[in-house]
C-alpha cells in the first residue's frame, strides 16, 4: 500500500513538474509558430495582393490610354468636327483613318470587347457598332461625366444585379475639339469578364479564395463559398479597413481578409482565405512533428519511470531495513555496484552501523568491567581498616620499643595506603596529591637510603588548583624504576611546582640513564594520539604514561599535555602543562 502511495505521488510529481510543463510550453511553442507563419503568410499574401493591384491598375491606364489616341488623331477630329460634307468624302476618310484606329485601339487589349464613339453633331455620318448618335447612349454615364473635368473619364460596372456574376466593366470619356472648347463624341471602351478575372487569378493562383467587391457600401460581386454570415462578413471587413496593414485574421473561424482598394473603379477588393486549405501542408508537417515528439516522450517517460522506479525499490529497500535494526540485530545492506548517491548512502548506513556495534560492545565491556569493579570494591571494603588497624599496631609497639624509623615507616606507609585506597571523588587537591607523593618518596627513601634524594619545591600558591588523583605517582615511579633503579650512583628526583601565565608548570626530573631516542618517539606519538596505544603494551612503560596525558587532557583542556625531555646518560625530564587560568591576584594586577 505504502509503495503504491509512492508510485502514485510518482506520477503526480511527474505529471505535475514534466508532462504538464511540456503540453503548456509545446502549446505556447505552437501557438507561436502559428501566429509568425500567420503574420508571415498574411504580410505575404498582402504584398502580393498589392502588387497585382498595381498590375491591375496599369491595365485600367493602358485602357484609359485608348482616350488620347483618338483625342490626339487629327482625322478623327476633323470627321468628328463635320468637315466632310459629301457623303464620298465621309466614306473616304472613315475607311481611310478612322476604321485603321478602331482596329489598333481594340487590338491593344485582348480584354477589350467593343470600342464604340458617340459623336454629338448630327451631320457627321453614323457607323453602326463603331460610331453612333449620342441619344443612343446611358444617361448614367453622361450623368457621371458631367461631374468630372474635361480631361478625366469614368469607370462602370455593366453587369446587371446579380452579384454573383463577375462584372464586366466599361469606361468614358469625352473627346472635344483641339480648343477644348467644343465635345465631339463620348468614347466607350467595353471590356469582357476576363479583365477582372485574369486580375483575381493573378492575386489567387491556387483559385482557392474567395473574392468580395464593394463599391460605396454597394456589393458588386462575391463568389461563391464564403462561408461566414453578414456578421462576421461585416466584422472582418471593418477589421480590414481599420487595420495598417490592410488584412485582418478571424482565428476562430480560421478566416484571413485581405483588402485592396481602387481609386479608378471607387471599388474595394476583399480576398477571403481558409487558413486551413493554406496551412493543410504545414499541419502535415506540425501533426507528424506532434507524433514524433509524442513517441518521444512515451520513450522518455519509459526510462523516467523505469529509473524512478529502481531508485525508490533501493531506498525502499534499505529504508525497509533499517526498521529491522535495532539494537540486537545490527546487520549491514548489500551495497550496489553503481556508485550512485545511494550507494554512498548505504555505505555511511553500514559504516554508522559498524560504529555503533563497536559502540555496544565497548559500553558492555564497560558495564561487565564496572560490575566486576564494584564487586572487587565490596570485597575489598573491609580490608583497609583491617590494614589501618594493624599497621597502627605496629606503630604504637615501635613507639613502646621507643624505635622511632619503625613509628615513621608505619606512619609514613599507613597515610600512603589511605590515599591510595580512598574510594571516595577521583580527584583531590594538587596539595594531596603532592603530599602523596611526599610520603611515595618517603617508603622508597627507606629501603634505598643514600641512593635516592629527592626535593619538592612549590613556586607558586597552588591551595585553589584541583587534579585528577595520581596523576605524579606514576611519573615518580618511572624515574625510580626505569632511571635511578637501574644505575649504580646516587639518584636524584626533583619536583618543581610553577607559574607561567595561565599555566601551571610541575617538572619532575631525575639523574637516572634516560631514555633510547627510538623509544622517546614511540612514547611522544602515543601520548600525540598519532601512533595506537598498543603500541605501548608490550613495553615496560609508557601505558601509565598514556594514562596520565588523557586524564590530564581531559580534565583541564586547553593546551594541557605532558611533555618528556631525554637524553642517554642524562636523565629525564617530565613536564605537566596545566591549563588552569590566572589566579586572582595576577587578575587583579592586570586590571
């Protein structure tokens, strides 16, 4: 259930901090990619539109430039002004000039259907389809004519009201006399569906658009397949005119609208788009880069889950094992072959349990050792009165005797014995413990006699300073037994207590052989904690030495350590450096 709880927030974690990040990115990605070919598709399609408007509009001058080669022929000026008066006269010239100049005119343009004249003086001679009476011509036209200068014409559109059919269109223009003073004729240039329509297929190539033409407000032609209603229609459109750029983009509808105005026709171009006929490639390509990208993420999502799901087994496994550990089964995890942040936990896994084993079995070692002290303790409570009593036994004897080196012995021993096997606090003043060894001095002076003198100099006021309990004994029983036991002259043991700062210095030396440089070493690098203690095991000293140096160590901190000075054939020197502060009165000079 609990694994299930893991895999389960697994997910979440994945579904939260990988899958999503990714659909919300990719998303955006798209979404952006779309919106930059859009822009790109639809500035393109603009310029495009532009540039055959610009085509367009060089087709309406080359049709408005029929206009001036009529105004600027002399002979159609002079047939139009009624110069020829015999019948003969009009045939002539007409055949002569004027018909040649229909012919080129209309041959200029393929578009061009019918290129017609009506000539406002009765008496020039009338041609059917080529030149004919004014009356015979729109009022619509002469109306617009009216209102535009002598030398501009107008363009119309000649299809009935059906919008659905593309317009053909005509333009007119007057032509006067060469003083501009007198209108000949009005000329009417008709052109056929395909005007307009190699223009739209020069914007559409693909002819999969749709085209709207509005002039003033008035639609004049829409093909079919605009798919929007009068709403959106008249939406997008006002998109259209109210943008800079001249397009506008109905997303939802997937609809783009491109405009193109024409001042000479007064007419608007509104080039409806389906993006998803112009985009059919690139979804292609976005579907095909979706798949992929899919298939990649499945794979991706195989190895997230295929590694999570082997790092949570091994924590798993070794979180399962740890709750198996307790202090009776202290067992290590098999450690991988990976190398991996894991691994190097369970290696500090098993190595804290390796320390905490050893920690066991020294604690239980310390407890078997305490019990077995404590019962030697209560065995042995009886026998230091025994030993007190008897020994003041023999001291009251020696004094009925009236030997008095026997009364000292025994007075000197007893005390000696009631330090030692006081089991009261570990430690005692550093006035005891010197007292002590006083009276250690004192025994081994008895049976040594001339051989051994030794001197106690205190420097220093040392009635506040406490110490471990034999913390000197063992220094003084080094230089007995391995410097002045083992030579031949009078031995010396001096012991000097001083003051240097916030130390306090005890200096026990004696005159005995000293020590080898090689064993010297030994003994400072145990006493340094560079070389292992047992080292000292199989020697016959420095294991009391050792005792000493970690007691004092621990006892007053600091820079405290005991220090050993020797040379062969010169003696020993043992220096105890004490870290016990300064005494009140050297605070008080200091202030």
């Amino acid at each position: 259930m609990k694994n299930l709880r893991i895999v389960q927030k697994m997910a979440l974690g994945y579904l939260l901090l990988v899958l999503l990040p990714i659909i919300v990115f990719g998303g955006y990605l798209y979404n952006q990619f779309y919106m930059d070919v859009m822009s790109e598709y639809s500035e393109g399609k603009q310029k495009l539109v532009i540039q055959a408007g610009e085509g367009f509009r060089s087709n309406l001058k080359q049709v408005e430039s029929i206009h001036a080669l009529f105004l600027n022929n002399q002979q159609m000026i002079d047939y139009l002004s009624g110069n020829y008066h015999l019948e003969l006269q009009h045939v002539y010239n007409y055949l002569k000039d004027i018909r040649p100049l229909f012919i080129y005119a209309q041959s200029r343009k393929n578009e061009i259907s019918s290129i017609k004249l009506y000539k406002t003086l009765p008496e020039v001679y009338s041609v059917d389809g080529e030149l004919e009476d004014l009356d015979q011509m729109d009022e619509e036209p002469l109306a617009l004519l009216n209102e535009v200068k002598v030398d501009e014409g107008v363009w119309l559109r000649r299809s009935g009201a059906e919008t659905a059919v593309l317009p053909k269109l005509s333009y007119y223009q007057r032509i006067y006399n060469n003083s501009y003073t007198k209108p000949l004729a009005v000329l009417e240039i008709i052109t056929d569906d395909s005007f307009l329509r190699n223009f739209l297929k020069s914007v559409d190539v693909n002819q999969n658009m749709q085209v709207l033409m509005v002039q003033g407000g008035e639609t004049l032609y829409h093909s079919e397949g605009i798919e929007l209603d009068d709403e959106q229609t008249a939406g997008l459109l006002a998109m259209a005119e109210g943008s800079d750029q001249g397009y506008a983009y109905l997303r939802k509808e997937r609809t783009l609208v491109n405009s193109l105005s024409i001042p000479e026709l007064s007419t608007t171009f509104y080039f409806f788009s389906q993006m998803d006929e112009v985009f059919v490639d690139i979804r292609i390509k976005v579907l095909i880069l979706a798949l992929i990208l899919l298939a990649s993420l499945v794979v991706l999502t195989g190895i997230y889950y295929a590694a999570a799901s082997s790092l949570v087994r091994r924590i798993l496994g070794l979180a399962k094992h740890m709750r198996q550990v307790d202090e009776s089964k202290l067992t290590y995890y098999e450690v991988g072959k990976s190398n991996d942040e894991i691994d190097f936990l369970t290696r500090s896994y098993n190595s804290l349990v390796h320390r905490i084993d050893e920690l066991l079995n020294t604690v239980h070692k310390a407890e078997l050792m305490k019990k077995e002290a404590d019962y030697l303790v209560l065995q042995a409570q009886i026998k230091p009165h025994f030993l007190y009593n008897t020994l003041e036994s023999i001291r009251m004897l020696a004094e009925i005797n009236n030997d008095q080196e026997v009364v000292n012995a025994t007075y000197t021993f007893g005390r000696l014995l009631r330090y030692t096997l006081n089991s009261g606090d570990n430690e005692t003043k550093l006035q005891h413990e010197i007292d002590n060894v006083r009276n250690y001095l004192d025994m081994h002076k008895l049976r040594m006699l001339d051989r051994l003198h030794f001197s106690i100099q205190i420097l220093t006021n040392i009635d506040d300073i406490r110490c471990p309990r034999f913390i000197l004994q063992p220094l003084v029983e080094n230089c007995i037994q391995h410097g002045i036991g083992r030579s031949r002259k009078c031995g010396e043991i001096d012991i000097v207590v001083k003051r240097e700062c916030t130390e306090l210095l005890i200096v026990i030396t004696d005159n005995g052989p000293g020590i080898s440089e090689e064993h010297l070493g030994l003994i400072q690098g145990v006493l340094d904690n560079e070389l292992d203690r047992q080292a000292l095991q199989n020697e016959n000293s420095g294991y009391g030495l050792y005792n000493v140096s970690e007691r004092i160590r621990t006892f007053y901190g600091g820079q405290t350590h005991l220090l050993i000075e020797s040379r062969e054939g010169e003696g020993t020197t043992f220096t105890l450096k004490l870290t016990v502060g300064m005494t009140k009165a050297e605070s008080d000079d200091r202030r």
